[in-house]
C-alpha cells in the first residue's frame, strides 16, 4: 500500500482504487452487553407501541362525534 494515501484517521488505508479499506478490528461485545442490548431493544419496540397506540387514541377523542 502506499503509505502517502493512508487515511487521516490511521485506522484504514485507502486501496489503489481509491476506495476506503477499514483495517481496525471487529467491535466484539460481550454476553452481557448482548443481552442488554436485546432488552433495549425490547423496551424500544414496546414504547414504540405504546406512543401509536396514544397517538390513535388521541386522534379518536379529537374526532368530532
């Protein structure tokens, strides 16, 4: 590679063809971060829920009869 083409943030170089080539290693994480992620993810989906579900309501008691 040619050192004079190498990135600004020294964590990839760029290849001859000009394109960018990611040299850092793979983000691991652990069981514990795994496993809290699923639950935020969880969470997230859940409020997701619930914020249509008060949307709609609230567009039902705005409704005029």
């Amino acid at each position: 590679m040619n050192k004079s083409r190498t990135n600004t943030a020294d964590t990839g170089e760029v290849a001859e063809s000009g394109v960018y080539v990611d040299s850092s290693p793979p983000i691991h994480f652990g069981s514990v971060a795994t496993e809290r992620l699923a639950e935020l993810e969880i969470e997230n989906s859940r409020l997701h829920r619930l914020v249509a579900e008060l949307l709609i309501k609230n567009q039902q008691l705005r409704k005029p009869d």
